[in-house]
C-alpha cells in the first residue's frame, strides 16, 4: 500500500462485559480476543519459517505484507528494537524474532502438532540441525536476497 503520509493511530477502548453487553457484542469481543496477526515479506525466510509453522498447526491468521524501504507505523510500533519482521501479534500483544515467534506458538496451540519433539534429546537435534539451515542456507539466501536489493537500487539511482 502506497504511503500517502498518512499516520494512523490505533484506539484501544476497554469496555467490560456486563449487563449491557449484547451476545453479538460478546461474540466479537472473544473474536478479536483470539485475533492473530503476521507482519511480513513475501522474500523473508524467517517470515516464511512463521508462516509454516501457523499453517503446520492451523492456526487462522491474518498476514499484513510490509515494504521494508517504507516501514509501516504498525511495523515500527511492535518492533521498536531491530524495526523488521516478521512480528506476530496476538491478543494485542507483540512478538518479535521469529525463533521467538516459533516457541510462542509452540506454547500457546497446544492442539495440532507440536514444532518440536517431546523428548529432551531429539529436541536438542531439532534445535542444532535448525540452527545449521539458518547458518548455512538462510543466511545465504538472505545475502543474496540483500544484494539484488543494492544492486537494484543502484540501478534505479543511476
């Protein structure tokens, strides 16, 4: 979505449930409640890593694609830190670090399939032979992805 200098500023009303409440307006509460969103990038592995994971374990989610030379203001208001994605944000509440992103589903859906094995042991194998294909191959296909970029905006500049 094009930037049309535009700033949008989130409102969070806390309304209780009571005797007012209708069973419509319940309903839509315990909707947003369980909402789940991913900040991303159709090129990012580690956005990708996310998204398998959500969709290994079935979780509904909402993905909002971000144009990394034009950060969102959502983008920069959940990850204040490093400013990148992806960010998952649940219940309101922002993860960042896909790793991080990773065990907190793990935690959180306990239905479907677990991400990692039960056993202390084969979860240990699972964690280096993960921590290898980031080292070896993501971090390459990051590299690679980087410098079309640099070549790229070379090409557009010049």
């Amino acid at each position: 979505m094009e930037n049309l200098g535009i700033k949008f500023k989130t409102i969070y009303k806390k309304t209780p449930i009571g005797l007012s409440s209708t069973p419509s307006s319940i309903m839509s509460k315990m909707a947003e409640k369980d909402k789940v969103i991913l900040h991303g990038m159709w090129a990012s592995p580690y956005s990708k890593r996310v998204e398998l994971a959500l969709n290994f374990k079935g979780i509904p989610y909402e993905y909002v694609e971000e144009d990394l030379r034009n950060k969102s203001e959502l983008l920069l208001q959940y990850n204040p830190v490093h400013k990148k994605v992806p960010v998952l944000v649940h219940n309101g509440n922002a993860i960042a670090e896909s790793i991080v992103i990773l065990e907190y589903i793990d935690e959180t859906w306990k239905h479907g399939p677990n991400l990692l094995p039960a056993d202390s042991y084969r979860r240990a194998q699972a964690r280096f032979w993960s921590t290898f294909i980031q080292d070896q191959v993501i971090n390459y296909i990051s590299a690679c992805i980087s410098c079309f970029h640099n070549v790229n905006f070379v090409l557009v500049y010049v």
